[in-house]
C-alpha cells in the first residue's frame, strides 16, 4: 500500500485540523470512485449519488487519522463504497473499520457522519466533524494535566451546564464541550446504536490554560 504525504488540507478546517493532517496523517492509494461508476449506473444507483461520493473521496479518499479513542479507533482511512438505499435516501460506506467491531461507518443521505449496527447513529453532522474531533482529541490530551473517564450513569453528573459546545465538532451523538479549565468529549453514538445507555462514555480533560483550551 502506497502512503503518501496528505499536503494541502481541505478547505474550511480549524488551525488545530489542519495541524493534525499535516504533522501525523498520510493519505493512502484507494480505487477512484469513477472507475466504478458505469456499473453502478447500470443496476439503477443515480448519477447523484455516486457524484456525492465522488465529491466525498475527491475531499477524504484515502486520510488515515491518529486513531479514536472510541469506536475502535474509527475507520482505517477514508473509502466511499457500496451505495445502498432504503426509506429515508441513499447511504454509503466511509471506510472499513480499524478493528473488528459489530457496526460499520456510514455516511448518511444528509452527509452526516455516523455508525450503523442496530440502528443507524449520525455521530457527526458531517465528516469535517469527526476530524475536528479526533484533531480535539488529540491536542487536549497533549495538554492537559489529567485525564478522567466518566461512564455509564455517572455521565450525568459532568457539569455541562456550565460549559459552551464545540462548534467545530458539529455534535450530534457524540459532542464536545469546553469550561474554564477543561474540555469534556462526551460519546453517546455506540449506547445509542445498541440501546446500551451504559455505553455512555466521556473523557474530561482537566487543568488546560488558554493555549490548551485552543480559545
């Protein structure tokens, strides 16, 4: 497998996404969308579709991230395949998983990011979220003093009502916040996804200045 430098990162990413795009992920060789194209076309997927996808492999084909703290570290790279149909529009592959896990990343028909097992979960409102997560991740646990794993029922408890969401992440299952000192990622998709509410899990960063608050 060919790995090479990811360059320019797309447009619209924060100072922080980009950082981490361009100092710890490389792009892998993956099969173009196009060369796919005429036999989708035949068995009835619209032009439409497979342009989304193409759209969606044109922007991430090929990323491979620092691995999630959850989800099993998230999809390997990114690789829109096998586009499927059912009630509510069309869907995609994002990637194949890193690990063996029981749900496979999807992007949704209103180009959400999220998981699908029992149900289908939107994570993210797009895939730019997702990175802006892992990108959050990675750069609070590089600054703050301490680390603490919240889980199940005790997720109640965190003082998010004293903190601001993360606009970047664009948070649906799974949300970041930031208060004084800290940054809270809070992870619902995997509980959701299995009717599993001690799935629940968030990860709070505590004792970060402004530099690790990234304000």
């Amino acid at each position: 497998m060919e790995l090479n430098l990811v360059g320019r990162a797309p447009e619209g990413l924060s100072r922080r996404a980009r950082s981490l795009l361009g100092g710890h992920c490389v792009r892998v060789e993956v099969t173009p969308v196009e060369s796919n194209r005429a036999w989708w076309l035949e068995r009835g997927i619209p032009a439409e579709q497979i342009d989304r996808m193409a759209a969606f492999q044109d922007r991430w084909g090929g990323l491979l991230l620092p691995p999630s703290q959850q989800y099993e570290g998230g999809p390997k790279y990114f690789d829109p395949d096998v586009p499927e149909e059912d009630a509510d529009g069309w869907w995609f592959g994002a990637g194949m998983q890193r690990a063996s896990v029981d749900f496979s990343f999807m992007i949704g028909p209103d180009d959400s990011f999220g998981i699908h097992a029992r149900r289908w979960t939107p994570l993210h409102a797009s895939v730019d979220g997702w990175v802006e997560s892992v990108a959050l991740a990675y750069h609070a646990r590089m600054w703050s003093r301490s680390v603490t794993r919240v889980t199940g029922d005790d997720v109640d408890a965190l003082p998010l009502a004293d903190c601001d969401a993360v606009p970047e992440v664009r948070g649906l299952a799974d949300t970041w916040w930031r208060g004084e000192d800290l940054l809270v990622a809070l992870h619902t998709g995997e509980a959701l996804c299995r009717d599993a509410p001690d799935a629940r899990t968030a990860y709070v960063y505590s004792g970060l200045d402004t530099w690790g608050l990234d304000v």
